[in-house]
C-alpha cells in the first residue's frame, strides 16, 4: 500500500483576508469543550503541561479573565514583571498553584536544572540542579537545547524530563528529589523535544531517536517502568550495507502525544517519523498505525468530534483528519478511517490549535492558517511575517504567538484572523505561551515576562 505522498514544490500562493469578522457568541462556550472526548493532561486549573489543563492550548475562561492583548517592553505597559533567567532552554513554563515550574540548562550540557517561580512577583525561588554530565552528545543544529521538553506538574509532584539525560519526579514543596530514572536511553543526536503526560498514575515519555524509537510508561509513584512498547514503523532507510541512512536522521521526532476516549478506552495518539499511531494509554498495546513520507514531527495531535487530526512534520507536512471508532485498527494508511489529507501549506513545528471548529496553523515562514476541521477546506489565510518554532495558544476568542524574530502577535480566533496586535519583544521565543489567573507567561530566550496585572 502506497503511504501518503507530500508535495516538495513551494508554489508561489496569494494571501487574502476575509472581512472582518466580530468574535462569535461561540467563545463563550468552555474553550476546553471543543473535544469533548479529550481527557484532561493533568490539573484542572493553571498551566499544568506544555498544552494547558485539558492538552489543546485552549485557556479556560476563568483563567483567561484580564489577560490583555497589547504590551509594550519600552514602557511597561501591562507588563507585570520581567526577570532574567540563568540558563538556557526552550520548555514551556507550567503553572499551578501561584508557582512557575520550568526547566533550563547550560548551554553545553553539562548541567541541568528545575526552575521554580512566583508568578505574581516573578521573585525566582529555586534553581536546582537536577543532573550533570560529563559527555553530552552535540545537538547537531541551532534550534534546540539541552531543556527542551517541558514539565508536567499537579498537586503532589513535579515531573521533570531531558529525553535520555534524566528524569524525575520533584516534591513541590521542599524540591526533594522523590525517585529519578537515567536509565532510559535513545541517541538523541539533535537534543530531546518531547514532553512527557500524565495518564492517571503513568508518566509517558516518547523516544523518537535516531538509534532507537519507543513510548513507555513509568509509575508516578515509583518512577518503575509499567510498560514498553518500541515503534514498529518500517523506516525504509537502510543502505546497501543494511545501516539507516544519515546516520538514522530520517528516524528522529520530537512529538509529544495527545490523549482521547474512543468507546470508553483512553488512546494515546503519537506521531513519529514515518509513521503515526495510536496504542492503549494503560497498556501501551498498539492500536493502528498510519503511515506517512516525513520525518521531525513536532506537534501533537488535535481532536475535533470523532477525528484525530494529525501533523506529520518536516517542511512538506501533511495535516491528516482520521475517522476514531472501534473498527480504527491496525494499518488505516489507505482504508476509509483517512476522512481529509491536506498535502501543502501545513505548520511545520509550531502545533496545530483546534478552536470552535476550526484548526489555526502558523507555518515556519509566518502564515496564519485557518481549515475546517470536520473537512480539511482551507477557509482563509494572512501573512504575519517572521520564522515561527513557538506554539500558539487560544484565550477570549484571541489566538497568541511568538515568533524568532521577537514579535508576539494576537489576531482573531475565526475565519478572519484579524491581526489585532503586534507586540515587539526585545529578543525572539522558541518557548510557547502559558497562561493562569489572568496572567499570561511568555518565555524569551534570556528572560521571563508575566503580562498582566501590576502589583
């Protein structure tokens, strides 16, 4: 069976904006709702995880109260604090209960940390180093970094992890390290990406490296492995020696996945490179696969009624709308499950974002995307400018997102994609949005910002 075929050409496309178009009454419903078979990635409240509360990026109302939309780095307008961070990374500031957990290294490797914060006063009331090491391989290119997967936090732990170099679960309050794994190994070649999730009392990790490809699952309480499952994907790189290609390149991703209900049973949905799949949260058991041509997935799945809607990564991505029921099993690449393919135009590493039945993409050469979910029809596009690697996030119908070059922008969550501001930050984000309590966090390169209300 022939597996899904990305166009490589870049042609040459016209950008247009839809009239302007007032927020709908929609926005009002639980942003969280958009999905309602999405489980929850952990606490309810905060910023618990890479994707928020309920793993779709979508800020709750109760959360979202007061966040503004304009700022101004020059003046301090709106901006309630702003510190200098230590070292260097690329995860996501999670947030629960007043405090900012994230994590940094040094820019060699060689050490590692877990960051804690106030997020009202932005005073930095830990930064404790986690592990050290003596030979860290290279990261190979100029994106990662040593801390790139985020944490995952709720009441009773921190889960701190850095792919094949640690990691652990933290006590919140005193920072004792409660147990902690270096045991779990891929060469990850360009640095580690994927953030580990929550699923009841298992913390899954995602191994996609270059020697080795696999999900497992620790118990939250032990940090023992509960189970193992490798990827069965058929790479197709081997040379006329039996080896992968440049040096297994083609096998790296960087995904971090997404949880659904399907009739009752919890699915763990992952994208790997060339291939994505879906295996039972509890037992890791394989449930169906899909093949795809590319490889450097970034972005985790959204859902949108019965469809998981997949990013297949690389600068050719497909954006893939799978049909979710008892009989999805086993190899779907070419069955009837596939509802839509769109071949082009796709986000390369900054996620999909599902909002009122709508998917919102930011391609990596700055152009907002909105496509109907339930089909795949692209309803409009609009040039923002700039390289986008950071995630957007949804809040009061707004959609935020940064790009390299140090420009935040917000524009409307519909059809339109209004561009209402343009937010000029002093250094460029890799790292995305977080919001709670009205406070909206946004990770720069060297520094941490909290725009919102001053104290």
């Amino acid at each position: 069976m022939r597996p899904f075929r990305n166009s490589q050409t870049d042609q040459r496309q016209t950008f247009s904006m839809h009239s302007n178009l007032h927020v709908s009454i929609r926005v009002f419903k639980l942003l969280f709702c958009t999905c309602v078979c999405m489980t929850a990635f952990g606490a309810e409240s905060g910023w618990p995880s890479r994707f928020g509360p309920h793993g779709n990026s979508n800020v709750p109302l109760h959360e979202a109260a007061g966040i503004p939309s304009s700022w101004d780095e020059e003046t301090g307008k709106n901006i309630s604090w702003k510190i200098d961070l230590p070292e260097f990374g690329h995860s996501t500031p999670v947030v629960l209960n007043g405090l900012i957990w994230l994590t940094s290294a040094s820019e060699d490797g060689h050490r590692q940390y877990l960051d804690c914060i106030d997020s009202v006063t932005g005073h930095q009331l830990h930064h404790k180093l986690l592990f050290e090491n003596e030979d860290p391989e290279p990261l190979n290119n100029p994106v990662n970094t040593y801390a790139s997967p985020s944490c995952v936090v709720n009441d009773e732990a921190v889960y701190v992890h850095f792919g094949s170099y640690g990691t652990a679960r933290v006590n919140p309050e005193s920072l004792k390290v409660i147990w902690q794994r270096r045991n779990i190994e891929c060469r990850h070649y360009r640095g580690p990406g994927s953030s580990p999730v929550l699923h009841r009392n298992l913390l899954i990790l995602t191994f996609d490296g270059v020697d080795t490809q696999f999900l497992t699952a620790l118990d939250t309480d032990t940090g023992k492995t509960v189970w193992y499952t490798p990827r069965s994907t058929d790479y197709g790189d081997l040379d006329e020696n039996g080896e992968p290609s440049r040096d297994g390149d083609i096998r790296k991703a960087y995904s971090t996945p997404g949880l659904v209900d399907v009739n009752g049973r919890t699915q763990l949905i992952s994208v790997g490179s060339r291939a994505a799949f879906a295996y039972d949260a509890d037992t890791g058991e394989e449930i169906w696969t899909i093949r795809h041509d590319d490889f450097n997935a970034a972005a985790p799945p959204v859902f949108f009624r019965n469809l998981a809607i997949l990013n297949t990564g690389s600068s050719g991505a497909n954006l893939i709308g799978i049909d979710l029921n008892s009989s999805t099993q086993g190899d779907i690449t070419e069955s009837s499950h596939v509802v839509w393919d769109r071949d082009r135009g796709n986000s390369r590493m900054a996620s999909p974002l599902l909002f009122d039945g709508r998917v919102f993409m930011v391609t990596h050469r700055g152009v907002a995307v909105c496509v109907e979910a339930a089909t795949g029809n692209e309803l409009n596009k609009v040039r923002l400018g700039g390289t986008f690697i950071s995630s957007p996030i949804v809040a009061n119908g707004l959609i935020y997102v940064g790009n390299d070059e140090g420009t935040v922008i917000v524009f409307r969550a519909d059809s339109s994609l209004e561009i209402i501001a343009r937010n000029k930050m002093t250094e460029g984000m890799r790292s995305s949005p977080a919001v709670a309590d009205g406070r909206l966090f946004l990770r720069t390169m060297t520094h941490l910002f909290c725009i919102g209300p001053s104290q």
